[in-house]
C-alpha cells in the first residue's frame, strides 16, 4: 500500500495498522435474537477489541449484531479522544443517525468509549438523541442502562474500576479475516504522558488473568486463527498475580505462554513503552519462531528536553540504547515502528532536527506521524503553553514525513531479493488474481494466487517494492 501523504497524519501502515485510525461497522450475526445491535467502533485495536466484548454482552441479552443501520434497535458509537478532529468525526455521525432515528424514533443510540468518559453526562446535553453514555469500565452494566432507557429513562455510567479486565467475556468476533485477532491483556495506563488523554478515559492499569489469555488463544487457534495480537497500552508493564499470591506472570512469560499454544500461530504484541521493554521480552521473542520480530517501539521526540516535557520518563540515550539491544539480540532485519509528535510545545528547530536525527539512526520501517494539537484536561494543556505557529508544526511534520518515507523506502529495499514467510489475508485490493499477507516484520507483501487462500503459510521471493509495500513471487 502506497502512502496516502496528508499533512495531520501519514498512513504508510500495512492494513492492520491502518485501522486503528479507521471506523469499523459489525457485521451480521444472525441467530434469531428479537433486536438487532449496530456498532460503529473508532480509534484504536483497544476499542475495536471492547467492541467485540460488548457485542458478546449484548448478545447474551438479546441483540444480534447488524451491519445495516436502519435494521438496528440500538445504535452504538464506541468513540476515540486522542484527537479533536475523532470527536468531531463522532458529532457529525451523530447528526446522520439523526435521520435514522426520525425514520424510527424507538431507536435507542448509546455513546461508547473514550469520549463518554471525557464527556461523561454533558453528552447527554450537547448531543440530544443520545439515549445512553457508557465509559469503558462499565460495558458490564449495559444491560442495566438499556433496561433504563427501555423504561424511558437517559442512561450513564462512566464508573472507572482498578479491577475491570472483561477476562471471563468471550469476545464475539467483528470484522475479523478469520486468520488474525486481538487479545486484549490489560487496561488503562498508570503512565501519564503529557499530551495524553489516555490515563483520564482509560483509568489505571490492570493486567488481565495470564491463563484466561491463553485460553482465548488456544480457542482461536482450534477455530482456525492463525495469528493473534496481545493488545494493551503498555505491554511491557504485564503483571499478574494469582490470588493466592504463589504465581506470577511479567510480559516475557505471558509471550512465550502464548507462543506455546501452538507453533503455527504467529504472536505479535502493542504496544510497547521505551521505558518498560527488557531483554527479557527480546531474548524471548527471539527464542520462538513464531513470535513476529516486530516492535512499535513509539519515541514522540528525539530530543531528550521535549522528551520530558512530555513526560515520557525516558531520554533519547535510553531510547537508543533500547534500540541498539533489539539490533543486538533480534539483529538487523526486526521491524520497529514509531509514533512521532512534530511541534510540541516550546520545541525548537534544533530540537525537531533531534527528532529527524534519531529518525536517521533508527531507521523506522514506518511511523505514525502528527502534529502536536492539544486535548483538554492534559497535564499539557493545564501547564505548557502550547506556542509552536500551525505552520511551523506543519512544515515540520512534512520534514518528518519525508524522513520517514525516505527510511521506510531503505528498509524495504533490503528485503529485495530475499524470501519471506507470510501469511496470507485475502485477495490484494487491486486484483483477485493477487494475494496480500504481511511477513514476520509487519509489512504488506502482494504476490500471484496461484494455489494459495487466505490463512496459507507461504514463503514468498520479494523482487520488487515500494515505499509501503514488497512485490514478489510464491515459491513455496
Ligand atoms: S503510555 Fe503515554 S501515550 Fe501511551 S497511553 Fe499511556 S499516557 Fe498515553
């Protein structure tokens, strides 16, 4: 996939990545239920990941999922916050369901997510055909609050829990290929990054029972998934006890738990935090073959004075030294991705050129990039000013952008003439006579059918690329 170059954002991602900026509507679950539920999930893996928890909630109470909007009896948003331009996106949606909902005024329509738990009631008062405002630590008591609205009654409970994992909720699959799914396998964030709203709509970090994980990977595994994605804010700071205290699990043990439930599933994991990710979890990555030797590894600056600014609790030496021990024990070829933030607040020029010169020493396979826009009720928006001129962050995202386009290219330039083992997804999305699978490095590889289907294993000869994607041939 080539990249769509915009100035607020870059999208060279392989389709995974994609979508966590992108909206995904439920499809349908047809089993008789009496009502229908259509859900619309923005932002993140994490939230289109609690999608499919609630579906399986409201399942049990009675709703099949729909991907027709006029269908549906109830109407969910499941919303994102890290940017303006995401709740915004929300409101105007909300404006078209309006019509909807004067087509069938019974039609109940719930906010979920991040935004109800920034907004929390006042939603209720700005967007007038919500019925029902929910946080993402209470998709337990769904059933309650729509036997409130039922009742005729407004709805909200945006509650935070330090216990809430939904570890005992089998997801309903949405969206899914049939070959790739997520495991949520903790909650919230106890880091308190200065431009994030994170911490405020998520609550305080929770790791969810280690065996509940592999057991939901063990079920994938016998309904024919192929590769699974262990999701959570900050993986690195994994921690669970057994209630009896006698066992305890850190994210080292919990991958390699996973990568032993089956040698043919691929384990991938997001996203880590420089701070938190140890040898530990690279000498195991690099002791399974089946743990994908790729890491979102997001930096945000390369300057160690923006870095604590943003309170990232980290400095660009530790930044590199972390990437200096994945090119030491993973080698050369793991992927690492980045996030990047361009303007934040008093950063100067000689402080962006710190951004591009790690850019230039890490060597990213991709990155998402922004400019610094700030979120009410964050550390920074309460103490910095934020001064950078738009048009200065934008120029300095466009120089980031090239930069990371410029590296994305090198790096897809080494896996010319070299074999990759990629599973395959489905067709490419320019032809049916082409497959699109993503090898071990989390990159989009397109390649001739032949006999192959989605969920193969094939090991595919790489003769070409661009700056997003690798071209090649089947030859095994
Ligand atoms: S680590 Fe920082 S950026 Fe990531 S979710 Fe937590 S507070 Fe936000």
């Amino acid at each position: 996939m080539d990249p769509i170059v915009d100035l607020d954002f870059i999208d060279n991602r392989t389709p995974e990545q994609a979508a966590a900026c992108e909206t995904k509507v439920s499809e349908e679950t047809n089993t008789g239920k009496a009502r229908k539920l259509y859900i619309e999930s923005y932002g993140c893996q994490m939230n289109f990941s609690d999608s499919e928890i609630v579906s399986s909630i409201m399942f049990e109470q009675g709703f099949d999922t729909t991907s027709n909007i006029e269908q549906a009896d109830l109407v969910f948003l499941n919303t994102c916050s890290i940017r303006e331009k995401a709740e915004q996106t929300v409101r105007n949606r909300l404006g078209q369901i309006n019509y909807y909902k004067k087509k069938k005024p019974e039609m109940m329509i719930g906010i979920l997510g991040c935004m109800a738990e920034r907004l929390k009631k006042s939603l209720l008062e700005e967007e007038k055909i919500v019925d029902l405002v929910v946080g993402p630590d209470a998709y337990r008591d769904l059933p309650n609050l729509i036997n409130e609205v039922d009742g005729g009654q407004k709805a909200v409970n945006v509650l935070l829990s330090r216990e809430e994992t939904y570890a005992d909720i089998n997801p309903i699959r949405l969206n899914s290929n049939g070959v790739s799914a997520f495991i949520s396998i903790m909650r919230g964030c106890d880091n308190m990054c200065s431009f994030c709203v994170v911490p405020f709509t998520r609550g305080r970090e929770r790791s969810r029972d280690a065996y509940s994980i592999v057991r939901e990977a063990q079920q994938l595994v016998e309904n024919g998934y192929k590769e699974v994605t262990l999701l959570g804010q900050n993986v690195d700071s994994y921690k669970w006890a057994s209630e009896d205290g006698t066992e305890s699990v850190n994210f080292a043990q919990l991958l390699e738990k996973v990568a032993l439930v089956s040698p043919d599933l691929r384990v991938r994991f997001s996203t880590s935090h420089p701070k938190d990710i140890t040898d530990e979890v690279l000498h195991t990555m690099k002791k399974y073959d089946n743990i994908c030797k790729y890491i979102h590894l997001p930096a945000q600056s390369g300057n160690s004075r923006v870095l604590e600014l943003m309170n990232r609790t980290y400095d660009r030496e530790w930044y590199l030294n972390r990437v200096d021990a994945i090119r030491a024990i993973l080698g050369e070829d793991c992927g690492i991705s980045s996030d990047m933030i361009a303007g934040f607040c008093t950063e100067t020029e000689e402080e962006h050129q710190d951004t591009l010169s790690l850019m230039d020493y890490v060597q990213y396979d991709y990155s998402y990039m922004f400019f610094y826009s700030e979120r009410p009720g964050t550390l920074a928006a309460r103490k910095l000013e934020d001064d950078i001129p738009l048009e200065v962050k934008k120029r300095r995202l466009a120089e980031i952008i090239e930069k990371q386009r410029e590296t994305s290219l090198n790096r897809n330039k080494r896996d010319v003439g070299k074999v990759h083992r990629v599973l395959v997804e489905g067709f490419s999305k320019k032809s049916d006579e082409q497959l699109s699978g993503r090898n071990d490095q989390n990159k989009v590889v397109i390649f001739d059918k032949k006999h192959y289907k989605k969920g193969d294993y094939v090991n595919v000869f790489v003769h070409d690329c661009s700056v997003g994607t690798l071209f090649g041939e089947a030859v095994g």
